[in-house]
C-alpha cells in the first residue's frame, strides 16, 4: 500500500499548481510551447484535474483508484513517444515544453513498479 500513497502524494503535489490553472489559463502550463488552443487546453485541464481528484481519492482507498495510475503511464508514454521524442531526434527541442516532459520520465520509469498489476490484471 505505500508505493500506492506515494504515487497519489505525488499525483496531488504536481497537479495542484497545474491542472486548475491550465483549465483557466491562469498562467501557460505549457511553457508557451503549443499555440493555445481553448478547447485542448480545457479538455487537458480537464483531464489533470480528474487525476487529481482521484489521487485524492486513492489516499482514501488506495488499490480501488489505482487504474488511474495505469491511465497517467499509458497516456504520457504515448505523448513522450509520439510528441517529444521525435522531435528531440530532429533537433525541434524548442516545440517541447521540458518542465512538462521532465516530469513525464520519471513517472514513466516509476509507475511500473508502483501499479498493483496483480489487483488491476487478475
């Protein structure tokens, strides 16, 4: 259960200064990287504020929300791999936001060993 509460803590103390503000363009999220776009930008928001929520959540009950953990790995192994990495190939560092994708790896390296993948994958 403690790799469980530290993924969550961890979920909560990223997202807090990011998933509202993005939703409200408080500020750029994105480092100014991506031309803005209302809609995506909401519906990512979006996205990170539901994550949020359900780490807090998962404090409560840690293996019940744990599918959002798997839900976080899937989704930012995909844009590490189709956004970020080709573009760092091609030199096109300046289209990546590094904040974002600096706090994409180590969650990308970490999660695996954090998931119950005997409760998810019985």
């Amino acid at each position: 259960m403690q790799p469980l509460y530290f993924a969550y803590a961890v979920n909560i103390l990223m997202l807090i200064p990011i998933a509202v503000p993005t939703v409200f363009r408080l500020f750029p999220t994105d480092q100014g990287r991506f031309q803005d776009s209302e809609g995506w930008r909401v519906l990512t928001g979006g996205f990170w504020t539901a994550v949020l929520i359900l780490s807090v959540l998962g404090l409560v009950q840690p293996l019940r929300f744990s599918p959002v953990l798997l839900v976080q790995l899937i989704y930012k192994v995909i844009w590490l791999a189709v956004f970020v990495l080709p573009r760092l190939a091609r030199g096109r560092t300046s289209e990546v936001p590094t904040a974002m994708a600096a706090s994409f790896v180590p969650i990308v390296l970490a999660w695996p060993f954090l998931i119950p993948w005997n409760y998810l994958l019985p």
